[in-house]
C-alpha cells in the first residue's frame, strides 16, 4: 500500500502546506513572473520555502507545478522544457524534506487556464494529453501522491483524473474551489464532486481556496453526508484578501484562527488540512500544532 493510503487507513490527521504564490511574492516573486519559471531560475528560493513548511510540522509539499502543464505555460520561456520542470520542481520539494520518511511529496496540477467544451475551446483530448504529459513527469520524478486542484469544472476534473491514472497508479486528490460560496464558478456542487470521484476511485475528494473559513465548513460537512466515511481534503484560505495602500493583497485571519478552523473541519470529517492564499508558515504551524496537540 502507498504511504499516503496506509496513513489514512490509519485515521491518521495529515497537515499540508501552505500558499505558494502569496509566499512567493512576499519573498520577492515579481508580479507577471509564474512561480514555475523558479523552478530552473530560482530553485534555492523555492526550496527555502518549502523547508519552512516542513519546519512548520507539514506532513505533505506540494510540488510548484500548478501551472505546469504544456496549455499553461504556452507563454512561458520554458514551454520546451515541461519535462524538465516538473521533474526538478519534485526534487526541489524532496531535498526540502530531508530524509524524513513521514514527509509526503504532492504532484500539482492546476487547471489549464482555458474553458472546455462546449462553453469555451478546449477538447477533451487535449485535456487529457496536456495533463498526462505532465502527470508521467511528476511520477517519473518520484512524487507520492497526485493533487489535482483548485478545479471548477467537473469535465476538466475528469480529464485530469482519467490522464493521471493512465500513467501511475499513484493515489490521486481531487480538489474544488468553491468561489461562490458553497458552489464552483462552473456551478459544481461538493455532493456532486465527491460521488463522482469516489466512485471514480480517488484517495481524497478536497477543497481548496475558495471564499470563507465558514463556506469552508459548510463544503466539508456537504462532503462527509455525500461520502460518509471517505477521506477529505480541506486547504483553505487565510480568509478573503483586501488590498493594501500598496496595492497588495492582505488576509486578516490569523495563525491561531486557522489553528482552529482546522480542528473545525477534522471534527467535520476532514482527514488532511492545510491552507491555501495567504497562509504562510506561522499559520500552517498554528495548524499542526492544533491537530497534533
């Protein structure tokens, strides 16, 4: 059995990591710059953040591949060179763990960025052969689990479970953002995802990003009554973001309150928790901190 699935056949509470992209910028990254393009010209800098989730208490790293499939990165200077990307950005996350055996390296894979048919231009074919072109490199780079997330549509969902399962059989997250409050942009419900996935045969149905700590809530108990029993992934964000004087954006929940929603979500039936937007590395202390005291 994998790590991931012999953990939470355990009931064993698994803590992710936090933001990627607020992190980075905080740490420099320039607006317009994709946080994969650090893969080749900044790995130390991606390192440094993914060793301070590990110090925080992460149990899982996501790899810095969200954006990294071939539709994606069609503007990027590294466009030629997916393969590479991918499979440097798994050693950059597995370096950051050390030889901790109970650290946990996750393939990301984001949305494509374009709408699928019939509401925008993107097949089903093409889905299917840009996310496995990308799955076979984060497998072939040694991760332990695939997290498919922030997805809004249900078809591209599918595309990008189905790509992932034909090339590794490695245990596969599926993750929603629900930015309309308990409902994705594409009118995806939590009932409607979880059913689906796990018949499908997810190791996890999630959530991520989104609005509130409290729509959050209420997405994870949709899951447990859709799903009694199955595995549930909840990363929130640090609340919804204000911008600043600088034009920055700012989130207002605090280390402690994510600490807490945390230990809300558990009780809910959530299994892995972690933080998306705005969570830096004090919040996803806090949050360790809560579950594993």
């Amino acid at each position: 059995m994998y790590k991931f699935s012999e953990l939470i056949a355990q009931n064993t509470i698994l803590v992710s990591d936090g933001a990627t992209g607020t992190n980075l910028q905080k740490m420099g990254l320039k607006a317009g710059v994709a946080p994969e393009d650090l893969v080749i010209d900044n790995p130390e800098l991606l390192g440094k953040l993914a060793a301070s989730f590990v110090s925080a208490g992460s149990n899982i790293i996501l790899t810095c591949t969200f954006g990294g499939t071939r539709l994606r990165m069609k503007d990027s200077k590294y466009q030629d060179q997916i393969v590479e990307v991918n499979k440097r950005a798994v050693s950059i996350a597995r370096n950051a763990a050390g030889d901790n055996p109970n650290i946990l390296i996750g393939g990301s894979i984001g949305p494509t960025g374009q709408i699928m048919k019939p509401f925008g231009p993107l097949t089903q074919e093409e889905a299917f052969t840009t996310f496995a072109e990308q799955a076979k490199a984060l497998a072939e780079g040694g991760v332990d689990l695939f997290v498919i997330e922030t997805m809004f549509a249900i078809e591209e969902a599918e595309a990008a479970f189905d790509a992932v399962r034909s090339v590794s059989d490695l245990p596969i997250v599926v993750s929603f953002s629900y930015d309309r409050g308990v409902r994705t942009m594409m009118g995806v419900k939590p009932a409607q995802a979880a059913k689906l996935f796990k018949e499908k045969g997810a190791a996890a149905i999630g959530a991520n990003c989104g609005t509130t700590l409290e729509n959050m809530e209420k997405i994870i108990k949709e899951y447990a009554a859709a799903v009694p029993g199955f595995p549930i992934w909840a990363k929130p964000n640090a609340g919804l973001p204000r911008t600043d004087e600088n034009g920055q954006a700012v989130y207002d929940v605090t280390p402690l309150q994510m600490g807490a929603a945390a230990l809300a979500n558990i009780n809910s039936g959530a299994k892995i928790v972690g933080g998306c937007c705005g969570n830096s590395p004090e919040h996803i202390a806090a949050i360790a901190s809560a579950v594993k005291n």
